[in-house]
C-alpha cells in the first residue's frame, strides 16, 4: 500500500517535471517566432573630430569631400544649451555630421567666429544634391540659418523616409530614440545630464563626445538602412551594411524612392494634441500644472483647419516625470530650467521635457508596422 503511494508519488512527480520543460520549450519557441527581433546593428563612429577652427575644419575637408562625393549623404544633428528662463530658444552650440562610413566631425560654432566660418563647410551644407538626414533635420537648419546665416539645403527628415519601408521594423516612436530601437536594435543614451548637458563648454566630457557623434551617426544609420531593406527586400545585416552598398545597380534608384518629395519639407504632427499650458505652480518636490487653456490640433490632415474651433477643456496633468528621459520636473540643469510640454500618449495626457521633445515629437503616434 504504502509502496504503491510512493510510486504513485514519483509518477507524478515526472508527470509535472514533464511538463514544466514542454511549457519552457512552448514558451521559447513562442517567443522566437513571434517577436520580430531587431539584431543591434548599431556601430561606433570610426573616428570623431572636433572643429574648433577653420584649419581643424580644412585639415578635414579633403576626406569628407571625398566621401559626401561616393555617398552624397550626411546625418546631421545640433546640440544646443536649455533654454533660459524667459528665453524661447537658445543659439546652436554644435553641429554634428556623420558620413557613410562612421566618421563624424562635431563643429564647436560657439566657439568659431560667426564671419570666419570655412566656406568648404557652408558650401556642403548649402549643397541640396548632398541631403542631410535626422529627425528634425529642417529644424536644425532653420535654427542654424537663424543663428549663423547658414543655409542648410537638402534636408530630408527620417520621419518622412520611414513610413516608405513597410513591414519590416515596429518603432515605438517616430523620434530618434524610438527609430533606433526599432531600426537600428540600439538604445540610445537618454542621460539628462549628457543630453541637457553644457554644449559650450571648454572642453566636452568623454560621455559628451560619444553622445553628440552618435546622434549624427544613428541618423544616417537608419537612413542606410532602410536604403538597403528596400534594396534587398529583407533586414540587412551589419556586415551588409558596411560593404559597398553604393554600388549595387538598385542603390541611386532607392536613394531617390526614399527622399522624393521630402527634401527640405517640413514634418508636421498627425494627431498630437498640444496644451499650451499658460498657468503653473511649481512646488519644489512635484508640480501641479492647471490646464485651462486651449487644446490646439495640430492635424494637417484637416484641409478646412481654419474652421476648427478649438476646444477649451480642463486637464489636470499628473505631477511627475519626464515620459522619455525620466528627469523629474520641476528641473534646473544649469543655467535654465528644462521646459515641460505636455502631451496625449494613448490617451493619457504625459510630459515630456523640451530636450526630449526635439527627439520625441509625435509620441503618441504609435507606428502600427512599418
Ligand atoms: C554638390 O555636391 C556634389 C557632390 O559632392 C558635387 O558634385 C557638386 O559639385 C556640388 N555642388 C556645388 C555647387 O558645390
Ligand atoms: C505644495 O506641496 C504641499 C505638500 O507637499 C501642499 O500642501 C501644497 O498645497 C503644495 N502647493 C502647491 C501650490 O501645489
Ligand atoms: C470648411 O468649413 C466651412 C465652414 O464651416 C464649410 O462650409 C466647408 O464645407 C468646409 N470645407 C471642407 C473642405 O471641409
């Protein structure tokens, strides 16, 4: 009787161990076949130069004309402090690029003379056949333009390039952040005290450098690589990436499939609800902001926008966070306080800090497959 119950016992025993591993086994192959993993393809720039001066600037000019004239594209980027207390921008402190094959060059503006600028350098700036690529790429050369009197042409934005490759990668977000998770498998450095870090400085920090080259470099990484998605018709790997990718007979087609029609335009918002928010109570450990303002809709969908009147409800915002970087509001780095904007994510209203908004906009436009 009391052997019985034991071998019983064990029976079960090897039943419930059996099926533990068939559940374990069910589970992975679940998990292999049904997220499309994106392998980081992400790479470090091959070398960072920082231009201080137009001799720095022409030393490199040679290389860079050479490869723009092979790849005729250029990721680009700007860094900037935040904002001043009562100021609504603030002047571009550097101009980040990156080439095809991993170099990036870092132009320190704020500390060149705005009238001894390299004339090689505006000319490839101004240069529309070589098209600069970013999120918010236009913006940058508007502000560069505002600030320096220097013509940004061929601008072409990732948010416009992306939605033209379909069926292949699923993006949080249309920002930078979220395109190169979702493109490139790499998660970018969302430290504040990097991102909202002293872009005049001296001399930048090891952390600063790194950063502000990758932001050029994940920009026309993305753009390479939907190029070649298209080209190929499946996720190209690294090693596809790196080799010649420019001379396959498809290459000036698809460069030209990918920015037709987007060059120097403008990205707009497609169904983010902007609240302006007109009266704040900062408390020094959270915030409470009162909305009772407009709701502005930004769509440009609607031809008859001029007829749309706005509404004018009650939001009560959630004290708290950053939605992107997690830096707590009220902030001060530096000399200014980070500005919060508010925003809908999923219906929920969220905050994202000005930083982050430059990288994020069009957060809540969740990409169904792209
Ligand atoms: C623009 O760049 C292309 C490619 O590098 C070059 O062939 C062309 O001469 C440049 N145009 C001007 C006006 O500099
Ligand atoms: C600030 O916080 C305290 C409690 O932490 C609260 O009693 C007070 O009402 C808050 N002030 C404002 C203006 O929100
Ligand atoms: C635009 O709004 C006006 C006035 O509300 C309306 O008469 C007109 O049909 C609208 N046009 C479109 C294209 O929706």
């Amino acid at each position: 009787m009391f052997l019985q119950l034991l071998e019983q016992l064990f029976l079960l025993r090897d039943v419930f161990i059996g099926l533990i591993i068939t559940a374990v086994i069910v589970y992975i192959i679940h998990r292999l076949s049904s997220t499309k993993r994106i392998v980081d393809t992400s790479r470090n720039p091959k070398e960072i130069h920082i231009v201080r001066s137009p001799t720095e600037w022409d030393h490199l000019y040679p290389t860079i004309n050479k490869l723009t004239n092979t790849v005729k594209i250029l990721g680009l980027d700007c860094e900037w402090l935040p904002y001043a207390e009562g100021e609504t921008e603030s002047r571009v402190a550097l101009l980040q690029l990156a080439t095809y094959d991993g170099l990036c060059v870092l132009v320190r503006l704020c500390q060149m003379s705005h009238d001894d600028l390299p004339k090689s350098l505006l000319e490839i700036l101004a240069n529309k056949s070589i098209i600069k690529v970013g999120v918010a790429v236009k913006d940058d050369g508007d502000k560069l333009e505002r600030h320096y009197n220097i013509k940004v042409r061929g601008c072409v934005d990732l948010r416009h390039v992306v939605p033209r490759i379909r069926g292949f990668y699923e993006c949080k977000s249309r920002g930078l952040y979220g395109l190169s998770e979702g493109i490139l498998g790499y998660k970018m450095s969302k430290i504040p005290e990097v991102r909202c870090g002293n872009w005049e400085a001296p001399e930048f920090t090891h952390d600063q450098i790194h950063y502000a080259a990758m932001d050029a470099l994940v920009g026309i990484d993305i753009y390479i690589k939907l190029l070649l998605t298209k080209i190929l018709n499946h996720i190209p790997t690294r090693r596809e990436m790196d080799a010649q990718f420019y001379l396959h007979k498809d290459y000036k087609q698809t460069v030209i499939y990918l920015y037709d029609g987007a060059v120097d335009k403008a990205y707009k918002f497609r169904g983010t609800v902007l609240i302006k928010p007109e009266q704040r109570q900062i408390n020094q450990t959270f915030t409470q902001i009162k909305h009772k303002d407009t709701l502005l809709d930004s769509s440009p969908q609607s031809s008859n926008q001029s007829s749309v009147k706005p509404k004018t409800p009650d939001v009560i915002v959630e004290p708290g966070y950053c939605y992107m970087c997690g830096l707590p509001e009220p902030v001060r780095i530096l000399r200014s306080s980070v500005e919060f904007i508010s925003r809908t994510h999923n219906g929920k209203t969220c905050k994202i800090c000005s930083r982050c908004d430059k990288h994020e906009l069009n957060n809540d436009e969740k990409f169904p497959k792209i």
